[in-house]
C-alpha cells in the first residue's frame, strides 16, 4: 500500500477512532482515485478530481456515490497538506453534484390498517402501541418522542407539548386511538412522578431513540411482514395522510413544526400546482394584491 495512505488510515484509526467500515471506504475510494490517476499526490490537479467525479457520475454513480469519493479525498489530501507532501488541497474547489430531494415513501390506507390490527399482549407491546400510535398519529419526531414528560400531556383535552429543533415547543393534537393506547400503557406503570419519562424501559430509564427505531422495526415485521417501519416513515405517512384528506398545508407544517412550508411540501406526493392552490387559499401571506 502506498506509504501516504497508510500513514493517513493509521492517522484514522488511531488519533480519529474511525471504524473499520469508514476505513475501508476510505481506502476503497482513495484507491479507486490512485488507479485513474499515476501521478504523485503532490502533482494532482484540481481537473484531475473533478474529471473523476464526472467519470463516475457518466458512468451512472449516484451523486450519493460521488459525494462519499470526494469528502473521502478532501480529507486525504488535507491530511497530506498538515504532512507537507501537498501545498493545497486539489479536492477542496471542487463541486459535488447534488442530490434530488427523493419523495419520501408513505404507508397506504390498509398497510397503516394493518399496522394496528393486532392487540398488544404485554405491557412492553403496550408501550410500543402507544409509541406507534403517538408518532402515526400526531407526527412527531424521533427526538421529540423520546423526550416528552408526563407533565406534558393532556389526556383530557387531548394534547402534548414537544420540544423540536432548536429547543422550540409546540402543542400537538392527540386522536382518540393514541389517548387510549397512553392510557393502556399508563396503566402497566405506578407511582409515576409528574417530570418521569413518558416511555422508558423495563428498568424505568427513559427510552433511546436507537431502542423506539428497533421496537418500531420489530413491530412492523410482526404486522407488516417487513422490516421496512421505522419512525420517520410513519411521520411521513401521517404528513401525506393528513395533507391529502385536508388540504390544508399551512395546519400539517404547524403540527409538523416546520418553519418553512417548502419543507412541508417535500413530505407530500400531492403535485407542485396542488400544493401552491392550497397555500394560495391557506397562507394569509399569500393572498393576491389587487389594485
């Protein structure tokens, strides 16, 4: 192997604590460069990396692909550059192609059914039911989920405070199907202190977001036959569903807690024209001026 690259994978390894995986995408991608290109590192010019982008990229890479190759050799030759073999870094000015924003996927009408078809059998199945319900049902994020409080909710008038991005709370509807699963699963617990954890483990700490993807995942295969559920999606499917029985844009981007509605739209499969008549009729911003 060439001494550089192996200085730069021990570097990696051994001061970054990179795992095996990234090393050896790192090496793959670095090799790949080295094979095209004959020269020394410090020869390489800037058109040499960005003539091997477009190669790949001709050659039907995916832009996902492209970008990994580059962000791979930035960070070589910036290793290189601290090392004096190079005086600049050849991949720094050089522009990835971008990625198209990809229309997320969504459940159907009777896969969502399904979903909730079966009964839970067990306090920790009731949690993951009231999990399910309150992220399909209310479309809250991951992060939001795993961070309400019990002081947060509001059983009676159906409604949960979440904190979003940027530490920004918001209140959010709770249907008839998620009050009933949270008071199911609020019956398997006692002696609840108002700042608990709304979901936590079986040893009481608060959940993880890693343990709601793996306990939604396993829900889906029970369900679904799949391994396709996880949050996100079902976040998505509540966006689509809500959006396209409604119509109205503006009432999904507040309970989404965007603060912009172009990002509202990208959660939808409703077309472009749709969705501006919709914020027309909905933004009070948007009304024409007339006169």
């Amino acid at each position: 192997m060439d001494a550089h690259l192996q200085g730069f994978l021990d570097y990696l390894t051994y001061e970054k604590r990179y795992s095996a995986h990234t090393l050896k995408a790192y090496q793959r991608d670095i090799e790949r460069f080295a094979a095209a290109n004959g020269e020394a590192w410090g020869e390489i010019k800037p058109n040499q990396v960005s003539s091997m982008v477009a190669k790949l990229r001709s050659g039907g890479a995916s832009p996902r692909t492209c970008q990994r190759l580059l962000s791979s050799l930035r960070s070589f030759f910036r290793y290189l550059e601290k090392q004096g073999v190079v005086n600049a870094n050849p991949a720094a000015g050089v522009r990835s192609p971008k990625r198209g924003n990809r229309l997320p996927k969504t459940l159907d009408a009777d896969l969502t059914a399904k979903l909730f078809d079966a009964k839970p059998g067990n306090a920790l199945e009731k949690r993951d039911l009231a999990m399910i319900e309150l992220l399909y049902g209310s479309g809250v994020r991951l992060s939001e989920l795993v961070s309400i409080d019990l002081h947060e909710l509001d059983l009676t008038n159906g409604m949960v405070r979440v904190t979003g991005k940027g530490e920004k709370t918001r209140i959010v509807p709770l249907g008839q199907q998620s009050i009933a699963a949270i008071e199911s699963y609020l019956a398997t617990r006692s002696g609840l202190e108002p700042s608990a954890a709304l979901f936590v483990t079986r040893t009481g700490k608060r959940v993880s977001p890693r343990t709601v993807q793996q306990r939604v995942k396993r829900w889906g295969q029970a369900r679904l036959g799949s391994n396709v559920l996880h949050p996100h999606l079902l976040r998505h499917s509540f966006a689509s569903h809500v959006l396209e029985s409604s119509g109205d844009l503006r009432a999904v981007q507040e309970m989404l807690g965007h603060a912009d509605i172009a990002t509202t739209q990208i959660y939808t499969h409703l077309d472009f024209q749709h969705l501006a008549k919709v914020y027309d009729a909905a933004h009070p911003r948007a009304e024409k001026q007339t006169g």
